[in-house]
C-alpha cells in the first residue's frame, strides 16, 4: 500500500525538519524526490539523505519567478511532476501590536504566496499528464487561531485551508487532488523560537501527552500523495495528538 513508485516529487523547505522527513518518506516508498529550500548546502545534504535519484534546487519560495523556474527544472531533469507537498514555512514571534508591515509581507509570501503560485506553477504539468497530488502543509493555527505571538502566521496557515478547498474544486475534473495536513506542535527547529516552558505547557495539554514527531505527519502526506488517496480532495487533515478535535 501507499507505494509511489514511478512518481516525481517536489517537496519545499526539505533541507532539515517536517520537509527533510517527507522527503525521505516519499523516497522509501519509491519516489524519485526533488528538495527545494532557500538553505543550499543543507538541501543538497538532504538530497544525498535521500538516495542517488534525489536532486536539491535551491528556491526562495516567496518568488514567483523562482517557483516556475524550479517547476521548469525538475521537469527538465525528472521528465514530469506527479506530486507536490508545500511545505516550507516560518513561525517567528510576532506580537500583534508590533508586528510591521514587512512582517506581513514575509510571512504571506513565505507561507502562502508561494503555496499558491507553485500550485499555479504545477498542475498545468499535472494536467497534461493526467492527474497529481498536491499536499499543503497548514498548521493547528490555521484552525483554531494562535496560542502564542504569531496571529500573522495562523492567517497565513487559515488561507492556505482556504485557497486549498477552492482550487481542489476547479481541478477536480483534471483529476488532481489537493489536501491539507494540519499538525499540531511538533518537535522540530521552529518550536525552538518558543520558550521551553511553554512547549512543556502546551505537550501537557494534549491528550497524547507529547509534541508530534515529523514521521508521525510524513505517514499521512505519503498517504494524501498516493494513488490509495482516491476520494479526499480539498480536506484538511487534523494531526495533533487530539490537542484539538474539530
Ligand atoms: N514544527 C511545528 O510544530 C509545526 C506545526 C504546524 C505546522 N508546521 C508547518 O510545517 C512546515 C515545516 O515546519 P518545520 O517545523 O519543519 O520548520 P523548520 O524551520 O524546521 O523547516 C522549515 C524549512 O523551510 C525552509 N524555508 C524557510 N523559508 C524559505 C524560503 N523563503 N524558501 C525556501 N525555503 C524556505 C527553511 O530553510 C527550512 O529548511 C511549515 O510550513 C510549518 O509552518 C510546523
């Protein structure tokens, strides 16, 4: 089950954390995988990380011109896209009252502009092929709101679950299906942005009494990439340890 064998797949921000492990899931389940990530040494390492077919590309995914030209370069290199995951994202403390007008402008483009305009980029390819799979990485916060400092991130993570459902309807009939995956706290690089005492507060209160690990959420994006995933199209995924049961 859950194979991709014969796939291409594009997974951003794939240098180190949920990215770096959706990688190399998708790669032990048989995908050819191309990383893409600002960071170019450390995408190229997990490149390596995940056999010889993998490239890494080095992107800023908050520009459009990057994000076609990287569309345009794995096609060149891998002959076709079967499958995207958006994942790269960043959550910096940001308090409301003196977050700026750059700060908005970098987080959108970061985390949802470039969602959106690698899905333009990509299900044109998707389309001539016959179908494809996209999964975009949200976030509990863009489900209930933030629990601290970063209300310019949930906006950005409630958008994506947003535009994801809107655009799943206009592609349908192309047979290319886009979900959401929605984790709750997970223990990678961003949380360290968090003081310690309040990611020990927050694993207190999920039932499951721990954060998740990037596994844990890369087992559910195999799946949403698979063929298996045949009958969900503009879903999003709670991941949370039950932290929140919509
Ligand atoms: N860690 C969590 O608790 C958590 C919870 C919910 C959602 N998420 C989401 O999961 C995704 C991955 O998070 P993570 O915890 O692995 O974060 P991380 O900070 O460990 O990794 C993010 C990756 O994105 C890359 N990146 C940042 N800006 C970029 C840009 N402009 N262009 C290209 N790449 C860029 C970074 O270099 C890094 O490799 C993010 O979208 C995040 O919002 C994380």
């Amino acid at each position: 089950m859950f194979r991709l064998d014969n796939k291409v797949a594009i997974v951003t921000g794939a240098a180190r954390g949920l990215g770096a492990v959706t990688a190399r899931t998708l790669a032990s389940q048989g995908a050819r995988v191309a990383l893409a990530d600002l960071q170019e040494a450390e995408v190229a390492k997990a490149a390596a990380d995940c056999g010889p077919e993998a490239r890494g590309y080095r992107v800023d995914v908050s520009r459009v011109a990057e994000l076609r030209q990287l569309v345009a370069d794995v096609v060149r290199d891998f002959g076709r896209i079967d499958i995207l995951v958006n994942n790269a994202g960043v959550c910096p403390r940001l308090p409301f009252e003196t977050s700026t007008e750059e700060d908005w402008d970098r987080l959108m483009g970061i985390n949802a502009k470039s969602q959106y305009f690698l899905m333009q980029a990509v299900c044109p390819v998707m389309k001539r092929q016959g179908g494809g799979r996209i999964v975009n990485v949200a976030s509990s916060s863009g489900r209930t709101g933030a629990i601290v400092n970063a209300s310019i991130y949930s906006g950005t993570k409630g958008g994506i679950v947003m535009f994801s459902k809107s655009i799943a309807r206009e592609v349908a009939a192309d047979n290319i299906l886009i979900n959401c995956v929605a984790p709750g706290v997970l223990d990678t690089e961003i949380m360290r942005n968090f003081p310690p005492e309040k990611v020990r507060a927050i694993a207190d209160q999920i039932p499951l009494k721990r954060l998740g690990k990037p596994a844990e959420v890369a087992a559910l994006i195999a799946f949403l990439a698979s063929d298996e995933c045949s009958y969900c199209t503009g879903a999003t995924f709670d991941i949370n340890g039950g932290w929140f049961m919509l």
